[in-house]
C-alpha cells in the first residue's frame, strides 16, 4: 500500500509539476479510502504511461505516483450527481449531510467560510457562553499510528473565548455571504437564566438551529458541559427553558460519559429538543509523567476524539436510532469518521446527518471532497436515488448478542505466497487463541480440529495473507454439538 506513504502535503509539488493529472488530489483520494473516485477520475487510462516522472522527483518522499495510479484497474468514467446527497436538518435544507463540529474547526468566521466555499453542507459553531474562557496551553495529545497518523486525539480545551456579541456579528455576516449553508450555533449556560438569554439572542441572529452543549469534559466550571448531560433531570430542565425561549429548531448533544445515553437523550426530548447529537468527547488521559524531577507536569483529565473513538461513536447512535421515542427526531453523529464509509455507517445505523472535527484537524476542509464523491458513488452505483433510502436500513447487520447465529464456524485461508513466515499468526494462536496453527516448511497450516473460527489469525498478519474462508462450516458437521 504505498499511497499510505504520501505526506498528504498542502500545494502538493507532485500536482504542481504535472500538467495533465493532479495526482496529489488522486493520492489523497486513495488515502481516503476512495479508489473508486480514483479510477471513475481516471476512467479507462492513466494519461501519463510515457512521461519520465516529475512528479516522483518533485515528490519529498520519492512516491512512485505513476506506479501507484497504473497498478489501479480501469473503469469506465461516469457522472457523480452530487444530488443524491441532499437531505435536511429538522426540515432545513442541507445539500449534503456533513457539517464540521462544534470546536475550534469552526470558530471564526474566515473559517467557516472556508469550510463552506470547500463543500462542506454547514457548521455547528463553536460554543458561544457567558464564561471567561482561557485556555491551557498545549491543550492537545495524541496516541499515533503509522506515518504518524493520529488515532486517538486527547483535548482539553474549552469553548469559544470570543464574546457572545463578536460571535452573533459573524453569524449574521455567515448567514447574508452563505445563505444556503447551515448555520447550528452551539450555546452552554450555568444556569437558567444563561440558557434562556442564549437562547433569546441568537432568534435573528442567522443562526438556523442551536446544539445545546450538555457534554463538554474540560469546563473548569462546575455543573457545566459533561456535568448537566450525565444527570438526565438537569438535560430536561435546561431544554425546557431553551424551547421556552427560541423559535429555533435545536437538538442535545450528549455525553457518551454515560452508560445509556438513552436517558439523556429522552430527557432532551421532553423538554422540547428536536432532535439529539452525539458524542462528544470521552474523558480520557493519554499520558501520564513519569520524570521524577523536570517539575513541568500538567496532566489533566480531557476528552478523546479522533479514529480510536468511532467503535463507541457507533455504539451509541446505534442505541440512539434504536429508541422509539427519538423516531422523526434528528440524530447528528460524530465520533472519528475520517472517510466516506465511516461516515455511511453512521447513517446506516440511523444519522441524519453526520459531523467530523478531529480529522479536518490534521488532514483539512478538503476531506469533504473524498467525503462527498465516497457517498455519492457509493449510492449511485448500488441504485439508491437518495442518501435517506439507506437511513436506518437493515444492511448494518446489527442484532443483539443474544440473537446471533452461533451454529457455524468460519475457518481461515491461508495465502501461502503472500505469506512470508513470520509466524505471528502462530505465536498469536497459541498466546491468544486456540492452539490451531502448527508450522510446516516455515508456514503455517490450520488444524481444524481446535480452529474455533476466531479470526485472531486473520487480524494479525502483517502481510495480510491469512483471510476469512466465508464459508459456514455447520458446528454439527465438526461434531461439536
Ligand atoms: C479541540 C476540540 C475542541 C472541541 N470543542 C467543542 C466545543 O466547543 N463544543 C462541542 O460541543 N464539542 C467540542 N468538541 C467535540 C467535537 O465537536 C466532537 O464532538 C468530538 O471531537 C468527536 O468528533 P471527532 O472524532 O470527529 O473529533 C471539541 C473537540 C475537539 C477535538
């Protein structure tokens, strides 16, 4: 997979040097998990088989891009209507359902506009309050993968530290330059009487819909954010007086610092929200100093984003879409999507629409490209006229545990030439698995007799040469009923 070793890089040298492709565009497109964009771009060929490479000479990392964009089979070039993407917020129009997130991302108005001109359907601007807001610095961490790539991201900041008056000025010029682009103006209070005053100023603000923020982790304030969203009671009380105060649509975004969102989310809804959002970020400590001496460390308790968190993410929109009393209530899910598919297995399980903040973090507004293209191939190709025809469809293949069907075992296949005999399928199935792999010629070689079809093999193998059989062996037949 050498695309994974492209540097992503801003005014990329590679597009700079070509004049009949812009390969840094193609490349982030692969990196986005997107080849099908990549080939309908390039349709049946790679215009580029006789040139001698500039953009490999001009490439900081030595990429092999031509290599890389002949390997992809052809395909036939085809139309991308934008068109199956529309949708709506609570019956706003959204010409597609990514919005940013509330957080820095959209924090300013240069910002915003930005994210709008790149594609992005609207924004959920970062929460406006009446606190004094200072921020620690740093205020980021983060757990990395290969190249770098942040997996999990820890933050410990706060909420908008510009006053409620500058905020609603660049609401209102969003609102006359971007009359299309939705404007969710998230808001916290302390009290009542905070929640009922923001609400009451931002009715002609140009705010379209408001997120009430019950679940920030890092409020030095007590019974604030996270605090209000664990305690159901408070979740109604708050949305009660915000209904009581705007004529706007709004929706709660909770906390997953919870074990059934489930209340808060009903809670929300009794007091007259429109609809949920979730999650917010999970309280979490990446690191911990262990230097005895240098007397610097400020390790403090804040949320965790990013990649590491979509499993939880999809977890609770799945608990979410599933509770009756939020049926025709919007649900606006986040939680690490990164990509088109990570983004239609949130609205597979039921989101309307979808938010991202960690990624344009490190990769940029311009992921809306690979996120609008991924979707929109996507539903053109498998024959959906609208991106509502997969909302809450049955294809996410979720049941309960108790309704699994447990009458099968599905064994591993083992890829002898692209095995290289590093034994770690080995090692792993007799540490952590059943004993089911023995060791012939330097390979390895399944013994169905104690294979219990974990797939544990499958998962770990570097060379990826260990893959899913896909065929159900009856339990019976192996004589283990
Ligand atoms: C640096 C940072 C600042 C954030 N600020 C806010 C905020 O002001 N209000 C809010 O509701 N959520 C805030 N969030 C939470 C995000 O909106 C989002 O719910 C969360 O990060 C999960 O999405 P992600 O994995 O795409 O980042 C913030 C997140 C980060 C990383």
């Amino acid at each position: 997979m050498k695309w994974d070793e492209c540097l992503l890089c801003h005014d990329a040298a590679c597009s700079r040097s070509c004049e009949v492709l812009q390969p840094a565009r193609l490349l982030r497109s692969l990196y986005f998990d997107n080849a099908e964009a990549v080939r309908n771009e390039l349709g049946g060929q790679v215009p580029c088989t006789d040139c001698d490479g500039h953009c490999r000479q001009s490439c900081p990392v030595d990429l092999d891009i031509r290599g890389i964009l002949t390997s992809l089979a052809p395909d036939k070039q085809r139309e991308i209507n934008y068109d199956v993407l529309k949708t709506d917020f609570c019956g706003i129009p959204l010409e597609n359902p990514f919005l940013l997130s509330s957080s820095v991302i959209a924090s300013t108005y240069d910002m915003c506009a930005r994210a709008f001109e790149a594609g992005w359907a609207g924004a959920a601007f970062k929460t406006i309050c009446l606190m004094d807001i200072v921020e620690a610095s740093p205020r980021f961490s983060a757990i990395k993968g290969d190249n770098n790539r942040l997996i999990g991201f820890k933050n410990i900041e706060q909420l908008s530290d510009h006053s409620v008056v500058e905020n609603i000025k660049i609401f209102k010029e969003l609102k006359k330059n971007y009359p299309d682009k939705f404007l969710l103006v998230s808001i916290m209070g302390r009290n009542e009487e905070e929640w009922a005053y923001l609400a009451d100023i931002l009715n002609d603000s140009g705010a379209d819909a408001l997120e009430l923020n019950f679940s920030c982790p890092n409020m030095t304030e007590e019974n604030s954010g996270s605090d209000v969203g664990q305690i159901p009671e408070l979740v109604e009380r708050y949305s009660r007086v915000v209904k009581q105060h705007t004529r706007l649509p709004f929706i709660a975004k909770l906390t997953p610092n919870v074990t059934h969102i489930e209340d808060s989310a009903e809670a929300a809804i009794r007091g007259g929200a429109d609809g949920v959002a979730a999650i917010n970020t999970i309280k979490s400590l990446i690191e911990v100093d262990i230097n005895p001496n240098d007397g610097i460390a400020q390790a403090s308790i804040g949320g965790y984003s990013g990649k590491a968190v979509k499993p939880i993410a999809l977890r609770f929109t799945a608990e979410l879409a599933q509770d009756e009393m939020l049926d025709g209530k919007h649900i606006s899910a986040m939680g690490g999507i990164e990509t088109w598919r990570d983004a239609l297995e949130f609205i597979v399980l039921g989101a309307d629409s979808v938010q991202v903040t960690t990624a344009v973090m490190q990769y940029g507004y311009r992921i809306i490209d690979d996120l609008k293209s991924g979707l929109a191939l996507y539903l053109q190709d498998h024959g959906f006229q609208n991106i509502k025809d997969i909302h809450k469809t049955t294809i996410s293949g979720i049941v309960g545990t108790e309704k699994l069907d447990r009458s099968y075992v599905i064994f591993p296949r083992f890829l002898r030439d692209k095995c290289v005999g590093c034994q770690r399928c080995y090692l792993s199935c007799q540490d952590g698995g059943h004993q089911a792999i023995k060791i012939v010629d330097g390979k390895p070689v399944l013994n169905p007799d104690n294979c219990v079809g974990c797939h544990l093999c499958v998962l770990v193998c570097p060379m990826e040469a260990i893959v899913s059989s896909e065929v159900r062996v009856p339990k019976e037949k192996l004589g283990r009923i």
